[in-house]
C-alpha cells in the first residue's frame, strides 16, 4: 500500500480527524506525511467530499497545538531530557544541532519558514523552548508561519484539483522560495499603495517659521 492509499483509507474511515490528529502527532516528530496529507484533504474538497475551510481551521489547529507542546516541552524539560528520551519520538541530537545552525542563519524567522524546511519544522519548536524565547514572540511567528503552510498546502488541492500530485511536488521542492517571493511582492504592493505616507513619515520634519522678510 502505498502512502497516498493509506491517507485515503484514513480518511475515508476517520474523516476530518486524520488531519487534526496527524498534523498534531507530526510536530511532537512523530512520522506523519503531515503536507502530503493536507495537500490531499485539498483533494478532496474539490470533489465535495470535505469541507475546504474546516480543512484549513482542524490543520491549523492540530498544527499550532502541536508546536504549542513542542515550545513547552523544551521550555519545562530542558535539552538533557530531549536529549536523553527524544530517540523515542525521532528527536536525534543530530538534527537538534542542524536546528541550531538553522537558528543560527534565519534567526527567529526560522520558526516561520521552517515549516517548508523538511526535517526542520518538527524541531524548531523544541529549540525555540530550549532558548528560552518569549512565549508571545514564538507564537507569532509559529501561528502566522502555520497559518501560510496549511493554506498553501492544501489550496493545491483545492484548486488542481486531479493534478494536484505534480503541482504538490513542485512546490514541496520550491516552498521556501515561492514565500519568499510572495513575501517581497506583500512588502512592494504595500510600499506602493502607502508610498505618500511613508514619504511622508521618513522625510525630514519641517518647522515653519516667519518669512525672513518679515519685522517685529
């Protein structure tokens, strides 16, 4: 049975679940085909079969819980207990440390874009616990970066409907360079739509003062 056959026989006996459930257990590093699935569930809206916007809300959900727990974890346990038991869940000190350098490049942002990293998404949660890193500044990273993955992912399917497969793949390899184009074109349509008060605003401050040619 091949894997497309399994998530069609999980869906087809656990419905909305295997998308909740899945993404969840995916980001405690749990082996799940986390955007295949979605990819497919898109799939299946098309047909009729499932509801497109509950698709987006359950992976949403089962995605920042799962990287909710993941931050907690590492925030509470620490890295000697990742360390120590993270071979039971696929947490391998080696791709911590590939985290690390990931971290060490991207900063923050990696929390975002990791999602389209494979190997790194299920980790970043993890380190981003370990280092401590504000609660509030994790989550909006990780909320917005999961917001942007499940809609992607399973707008593929929605929209391609039969030949979602080959678009999946394409932009399973070019993920990160489709948000970073996407990224800068947001940033130019909003710079241009607000050039006048953005003008404005870095402009030198004018004080007006009396005309030169102006007497007491």
């Amino acid at each position: 049975m091949d894997v497309l056959e399994w998530i069609g026989h999980l869906f087809e006996y656990y419905g909305y679940g295997v998308l909740f459930i899945g993404l969840l257990l995916e980001f405690i590093a749990l082996p799940f085909p986390g955007e295949t699935t979605m990819a497919y569930s898109g799939y299946l809206s098309y047909t009729g079969a499932l509801n497109f916007y509950l698709l987006i809300v359950l992976a949403f959900l089962g995605t920042t819980i799962g990287m909710t727990l993941t931050y907690w974890i590492g925030r509470k346990a620490g890295l000697p207990f990742i360390l120590r038991f993270g071979k039971w869940v696929f947490l391998k000190p080696d791709k911590l440390e590939n985290t690390q350098v990931w971290f060490q490049k991207y900063g923050n942002w990696l929390i975002f874009i990791g999602y389209f990293i494979p190997g790194v998404r299920h980790f970043t949660g993890y380190f981003a616990g370990i280092i401590a890193l504000p609660f509030r500044k994790f989550a909006a990273y990780a909320y917005s970066g999961a917001l942007v993955w499940v809609i992607l992912f399973i707008s593929i399917g929605k929209m391609f409907g039969p030949q979602w497969d080959a678009v999946f793949h394409l932009a399973e390899m070019y993920a990160v360079r489709i948000i970073a184009i996407a990224g800068a074109a947001v940033v130019l349509i909003v710079l241009f739509r607000y050039r006048k008060p953005i003008f404005r605003r870095l402009s030198p401050v004018r004080v007006k003062g009396k005309e030169s040619g102006n007497t007491d």
